[in-house]
C-alpha cells in the first residue's frame, strides 16, 4: 500500500494526463508509481501536489528509467530527472521531499492494485499481456 501524501498529475508528450503518486523526490528527481509508464526518454511535465499544500508549479523531467515489479505495486512505476529547475522550484522541492516522512506518517494508506495474476488451469493456456511494448502473445502450452 502507497499513501496519499505526495499526489501528482503526470502529462506526457501524447497529451494524456495521469494522475498517480510520487513514493520518492528529491531536488532533481522523483519515481512515480504507474501500470502504463512512458517510455525511456520522453519528455514528461509532473504537478506535485503535497498533502495539506497548494500544488507546486508544473515541473518539466525526462524519463530515465522504468521499474516493473508485478509482486509490489509500489515499486510499479517510473523515475524522471527534473530539467530546467529554476531556484523556486528546487527550494519548494527539497521543502517538500524534507517534510515526506512527515507527511507520510500522517497520511492515510490506500491499496494501489496489482497486476491481474493468471489462474492456474490444466491444459494449454494462451494470454496477451501488454506493457508499453506492443501486444506479446504467449503460449503456454505443453511442447509435443
């Protein structure tokens, strides 16, 4: 389970917005949680929004890595380096990644789901997964 302290609203270069939380920040980074992460490399605009605290200014990153954990949805996601931070915007950072343990002592948790599990059954079975790749058939079959 994930708390609700550090909400952010992610838009990506398509357009679409995604609202998600934040689990780690500090003054050049941030790792936000997501099932349909972007891809390596994309530009990415992130409005912090800290629990009690009007939203920080929208935020301007590149995405530098994708982690995929199907056992634990909190670490499901992806980490952007910030580019272009003026000073406002690292000082309300490190204001706001001092005060993350604070905030997430007295944050309520709430479950993040997790990725669907296949259920067992006897025979061949046949599934398409799709991550931010295109659709991958696979087939479980028995070999002959």
């Amino acid at each position: 389970m994930t708390t609700t302290t550090l909400r952010v609203l992610a838009r990506c270069k398509d357009g679409m917005a995604q609202p998600s939380y934040a689990t780690e920040l500090s003054a050049t980074r941030a790792f936000v949680l997501s099932h349909r992460p972007p891809s390596v490399r994309s530009n990415v605009s992130l409005v912090l929004c800290p629990a009690g605290e009007p939203p920080l200014p929208p935020l301007e990153g590149l995405v530098i890595g994708i982690r995929i954990d199907q056992l634990d949805a909190d670490r499901t996601g992806y980490e952007v380096a910030f580019t272009c931070v003026d000073e406002d915007q690292a000082e309300a950072l490190e204001r706001v990644a001092a005060r993350l343990p604070e905030l997430r002592r007295a944050a309520k948790p709430v479950p993040i789901p997790t990725w669907p599990t296949v259920p067992a059954r006897h025979g061949s079975l046949r599934f398409v997964k799709r991550l931010s790749l295109p659709p991958v058939v696979v087939d479980l079959s028995p070999a002959p």
